[in-house]
C-alpha cells in the first residue's frame, strides 16, 4: 500500500553561500520580507534533502507541496522536471533515479523575477520550500501521482444523491484489476458503494439516500470517499477524499443562496503569512486563523491572491467558509506565450487540485488585472481561463476582482459568471460614503450582473488615535468609522452577492512604507503576529456574531484631553450601561451596533471604564484625563523621528495647519489642484515625485486613464502619507502654506 513520508530537515545556501541545515518547511525571506526597504533577498535557493533507501519493487515520488517561484528538482544528479508556480503541489517521478542507498534529492528554487505570475504585487513574495515535502512510495499499480499534482479522485456530488466519482490508476490491468469505491458519512456509516474495472479513466455511478447537506458555518457536513484499487483481489493502494453534497446559485439582485435558502455572504481576504514566519507557517498557524476567522462570524473567505494550503482549505470543508480560490494573475499583464501559458497552467493546477472541497464554491481567474491598460491579448487570456474553469468544473461559478477604476461597461464585467471589485473609496481615493452610490449605479448600469465587493479596508495602525478621524489619518479611530460605515452601507444593499474586507490579517509588502509602519499592509483587523483584535474586529463581530457581546473601545487611546473623552461601545445587545469607576453613569439604546457615549467624565489620573448588558460584560479599559491631546498619539510627518512630540519647534509646526474652507490646502483633491493653474504651479513637481518616487505607485508599470482619473480624485495629503519619510513636515507645512494663500 501506499507509504508517504514528510521530511522534515533540508540543508540549504542561496547562491554562493555553503550549505546549512535548516527545517523544513523553510523560506529565506522570513525576517528579510517584512523589514521594509523593498530589498527582501529574490535569487535562487538550493536546498538538498536525504531520501529513504526505497523499497524493493515499489515507485517513489516527491511531492512539493509550495516551492515559489520557479522549482527544478534532481534526483542524484540526474535532472527530473522544473515546475513553474510558487503555491501549487506538483510531484515527479524518482523512479528511474533511485540507488539502493543514499539517495539525495535537490532543488533549486528560485522566487527571482520570472516570466511567470505574480509579476508584481502589493505583497513579498517568499522563496523557498515553504510547505510540506513528502517522499511516497506505492506499488506499480496506483492512483496516478502525476495527475495535476491531485488525489486521481475526483467526487462530483449532487443533491439528489447521485455521486459520480472520476478515477485515474495507472499501470493496471483492465481485464484482471478493479477499483472499489466506498461513501461514507460523517459518523463513519458506509451510504453507498460501487466497483469499477481499472482503467485509465474509471467512474462510477453511486445513489446516495437523502444525502445530509454541506449547510456552511450552520452545519458544515461532510462526507468522504474511498478509492481502493484491487489487483487480483489484493488491495494494492487506496486514496481517501472529502467532498459534500450542496447546491448554490448568485442572483443578481438579491445575492448568494446556498441549498436553496438565502445566505448574505459576509466575510475576510486571508494572506497566508505571519511575522517572522513569512509562508513557512504550521498547521497550529492555520488552525488558530480559522478559528479567529470563525470568532469575527464571517461566513465566507477569499482565499487571495494564490492558491493556498490544502490543510486550510480541509479547515474551511469542516468549519463552513464559502470560499472564493484564486490564481495569481495579478496587477501586470505580461504580453508573452510563456506568461500565459502559465496562467493555464495555474488555473489548471487549482481547479484540478481543489475539486472535491465542498468549501470552495468560486474560482478567481485574475485580481485587478486592470492597474495596465487593457488590450485584446488580456482579454483573450481572460475568457480562456474562465472557459477553462467552467470546462474542468462546470458546476461552480467563476469570477473575478476588478480594480476600482475598471470601467463599468467594460467587457471584463462580462467574461465571469460573477464579479467583484476592490473599491478602497474612503481611502485611496474620495470618501467612505462614495462607496454606496456607485453600488447603486453599476447595478443600475448592469441589472443582470451579480456584484460583489473582493477587497476594501483601511490602514488601521495601534500607535495613532484621535478624537477627530479623518481620511488616511492612519488611526485607529478612523479605521473604526471606516469599517462601520462599509458595514451599514453592505446590510441596505441585499444585491451584493459578497464582501470581502482586506485584510483578515496584517501582512508583509515589504515595498510599503505608510503610516510609520515599513514594510507591512496594515488594514488587518488582527496585528501580523496575530497576538491583538484591533477595534474593528469587534465591530465585525457586532455585526455578524450572534453571541450576545459588549465591547468598549479606544483601550490604546488612553490619554483623553477636553474634547476627546467620548467613549464608543460596540455590542449586538439592544442597550448598553456605561460603568465609570464602579458607577453606572449612563444607558443608551445601539443604533446599527453602535453606542457613542458623549463627553464622558473622567477624575484625575486612572478611570475605570466597562460596560454592561443585563449579564453581558464588556471588557474593561483605562482612562486618563489630560490637560491637552497628547501629541504621541499623532502620527510623525516625513522623516521626524518617532519621539518628534518631545520637540517644541515641531510640535509648534504641527498646530500651524490650517485648512480654511474658503482657500485651498493640502486637504483639496489632486485633480481640483492641478485643474488650477496657481495651485498647479505650486504643487511643482510634487505630483511627478508622488508618481515616480512611491514604491506601490511606481511598481505598477504603466497606468491606465481610469488610474490617472483615480489619482486625481485621491487628496493630496493622503497621497502625500503614502509617500512616508519623502516629505518632510517642513515641506509639507510650506505647501500647505502656499496653498493657503489662494482663495478658492
């Protein structure tokens, strides 16, 4: 029967370094691609790994469950095959290569700049033998290990109870060798079964009685189903899937429906790093962010930008998510065969891969594709791999993430069966309350397609807060608005089939440099280490948890000046009381989960602060009343360093910005600036510098109109944040000042 080994210790040099002993999985980039600088290590990996002695008259296989980017794999010196994508399982056969003993197998990785996706991102791409790598050995006759990387089981299931299963053994005999396939429920209970002659491409037909449904996060129910190939009535090998028996449809005005029943599908992206891990995380990793995911009360995650984990998407089959799965065909289009060739090869090898997970009801075909500008060669290679999801899995939807200025008429909106966009309205560009309105209007525009929201979110970082939060002001108070405007704009809009807030979890760019913060995205709702629920996870969990719950907020923004000393309590209780010190000071009904207790008193120095709902206790915090807003909490302009609050001169500097309404600021849209020749002459040549000098901006390659058009509707001091330590808080005072001076 079949023998899989994991190995779990490699030694490892990049090039030109002597090897090393290292665990397995393993990336080079774990500390190098989260410290910022753009600069993480890309080049080429060598890893060698000992191999069992094999076993006489059996065939051995690697298996490499995650190699990014680009992977060739020896066996003793003698060259098997190069597989091209970084987030794929892919197997060769070491057969042929294999001594009696002493046995070495290397690979030679590469997460370099390829010809291959991803091209570019807002994201580090790690190098290395990130996920498991197993050693298997079968007998002659076995389900094909060659086959996309997959089981050779595919379960195709229906409501009804009709379960077709696709079988593909190898080096059988039809005449003489069989295959057995056993159904079996969740308790264990065999529901059906059948035989079939072993040939290459087997199936059978088996009637399952009134089959229990897969019903997500209410009742994730699974089956499974065992393949045993039989020659001369000997077992010879086996294989085990899990599938489950479920029906869903999108309509386009009234959303996701699964087994018949309405289901609103709210819930998170997922990147699968974590800090000073990079990609080579455990199975405890992936266990504690689903069960952090299942905690928010999402009902559904989109799996971005890559194929992910076979043991989160086993998590997610047996805990309820609906999940979107996607490919990375992301931000850059690359006009050659190879790249895509790739694509195919991709989408091929996820689909392939992920069939039988009940969990997965979406498949992604490209992520905001449209950051280029659009051409026929894209388009075509869009249709085609949509075509080829629907022609390998007919029975589950396509789609795909439109970046925000994609058209609405465009034809992309059409190629799908479903589509998303990432809107970040609010933040990179207008303001949160954009965000419905346009809703409104591509529906309008577009009654037949369904609509769903793939990305939006907020930098959200613990260190600034505020008691007036504004667009970009990187607080932690913004980021709370933010998120409970999105969540009341979401529940009067029952046509969005999906929304997916970005990011579930911080995660490395190592491009990025906002907000104080280098090299991460930071509109988690979850810190990188995963250690702090920041406030708007439990707003979330207001929302969409039904477990009675009472959160105050603003623990980290301890220091209250008159005027800053509102406390907001987040709960889905109908009323909340305010505890102050031990005393209740104050009952307030919740309007869309949400309580604002006004100018609350506070004695000198530490105060108490809890809240209550009949037997449901919020959390508790600390307040302390100060004379005046402690400046530690603003975030640094520029290059000042980090303590810049202990200087007078710039803390004098920082109280200088004015923003009248009747002349113009740093505050006004780029376009309104520059469609003014006085304030186009002032801003100079910082609109060129914002373009070219920016990492995230300038990564891009060449930007489309409807980029230009986005730009331009973005204020200029929130392009000017993104910027970093660029622009200097003198600078910026100066334009500011400039500004000032022209009357609107």
């Amino acid at each position: 029967m079949r023998n899989v080994k994991l190995m779990t210790q490699a030694r490892f040099a990049k090039q030109g370094e002597a090897l090393a002993v290292v665990a397995l999985p393993h990336t080079w980039n774990a500390l190098d691609g989260q410290d910022g600088g753009a600069d993480y290590w890309r080049g080429i990996g060598t890893y060698e790994i000992d191999l069992p002695n094999p076993t006489a008259g059996k065939k051995q296989y690697i298996e490499l469950q995650g190699a990014n980017h680009v992977a060739t794999v020896y066996c003793n010196g003698r060259e098997l095959g190069t597989h091209k994508g970084g987030f794929s399982t892919f197997r060769f056969d070491l057969t042929p290569a294999m001594k009696a003993e002493g046995n070495v197998l290397t690979v030679v990785v590469t997460n370099g700049v390829s010809d291959i996706y991803p091209q570019n991102a807002d994201f580090t791409f790690y190098g290395g033998l990130y996920r498991d790598v197993n050693f298997i050995e079968v007998n002659e006759a076995h389900f094909d290990l060659l086959k996309h990387g997959t089981a050779a089981v595919f379960v195709t299931p229906h409501c009804s109870g009709k379960t077709r299963v696709d079988l593909f053994p190898v080096n059988t005999c039809k005449c003489k060798d069989t295959i057995v396939v056993e159904l079996k429920d969740a308790e264990g209970n065999v529901v059906g079964t059948a035989e079939a002659k072993a040939e290459a491409h087997a199936h059978v037909l088996i009637d399952v009685a009134d089959p229990h449904k897969w019903n997500g996060v209410a009742d994730p129910y699974c089956y499974t189903a065992t393949a045993t190939l039989l020659k001369n009535g000997e077992a010879v090998d086996a294989v085990t899937v899990t599938y489950g028996y479920r029906s869903f449809h999108v309509d386009s005005n009234t959303g996701f429906y699964l087994n018949g029943k309405s289901l609103p599908l709210h819930g998170v992206s997922r990147h699968q790093d974590r800090k000073d891990k990079g990609w080579a995380i455990s199975k405890a990793d992936h266990e504690q962010d689903c069960a952090l995911i299942k905690e928010l009360g999402a009902n559904t995650i989109r799996l971005a930008h890559y194929q992910h984990d076979q043991y989160f998407y086993d998590l997610c089959d047996h805990t309820g998510f609906v999940l979107w799965a996607e490919i990375p065909f992301i931000s850059q289009f690359i006009p050659t065969k190879e790249a895509y060739d790739n694509t195919i090869s991709q989408m091929t090898e996820l689909v392939a891969q992920n069939y039988n997970h009940p969990a997965i009801m979406f498949w992604g075909i490209s992520n905001e594709i449209l950051i280029g500008p659009d051409r026929e060669d894209l388009r075509k290679n869009l249709r085609d791999l949509a075509k080829l999801a629907k022609s390998m899995d007919p029975s589950r939807l396509t789609t795909m993430a439109q970046v925000s200025m994609t058209p609405m008429d465009s034809e992309h909106n059409y190629i799908t069966d479903v589509v998303s966009y990432n809107h970040y309205f609010g933040w990179y560009g207008g303001e949160v309350e954009d965000n419905g309105p346009w809703f409104d209007k591509f529906h309008a525009l577009n009654p037949d397609v369904p609509l769903g929201v793939s990305e939006y979110g907020a930098e959200n970082i613990l260190l600034w807060h505020t008691a007036e939060p504004e667009n970009h002001d990187y607080t932690e108070e913004y980021a709370n608005h933010y998120h409970q405007e999105m969540l009341k704009t979401f529940a009067t809009r029952p046509f969005l089939w999906s929304t997916h807030q970005w990011n579930c979890f911080d995660f490395a760019a190592d491009a990025r440099n906002e907000g104080g913060v280098q090299g991460m995205n930071n509109k988690g709702l979850i810190t990188y280490d995963r250690t702090t629920k920041k406030d708007a996870f439990y707003i979330y969990k207001a929302w969409w948890n039904p477990d009675p719950m009472v959160y105050v907020s603003g623990c980290r923004f301890v220091n209250r000046a008159p005027g800053e000393r509102n406390v907001i309590v987040y709960t889905n209780c109908d009323e909340v009381t305010l505890v102050v010190n031990g005393v209740d000071v104050a009952t307030k009904k919740a309007v869309d989960h949400m309580i604002t207790f006004e100018d609350v008193a506070l004695n000198d120095g530490a105060n108490t602060v809890t809240a209550y709902a009949g037997d449901v206790k919020g959390n508790e915090i600390t307040l302390c009343a100060v004379a005046e807003h402690d400046y530690s909490y603003d975030l640094p302009d520029g290059n000042q360093g980090v303590n810049w609050f202990d200087d007078p001169e710039l803390v004098a500097m920082k109280k200088a910005f004015k923003y009248p309404k009747d002349a113009y600021s740093i505050k006004d849209k780029i376009g309104a600036l520059l469609g003014n020749p006085e304030t186009a002459a002032v801003l100079g040549n910082v609109f060129q510098s914002m373009m070219s000098g920016n990492s995230l901006m300038g990564s891009m390659g060449e930007m489309s109109q409807e980029m230009m058009n986005f730009m331009n509707n973005m204020r200029l001091n929130d392009a000017l944040k993104m910027m970093g330590g660029n622009v200097s808080m003198k600078d910026k005072l100066e334009l500011n000042l400039a500004l000032n001076a022209i009357k609107k």
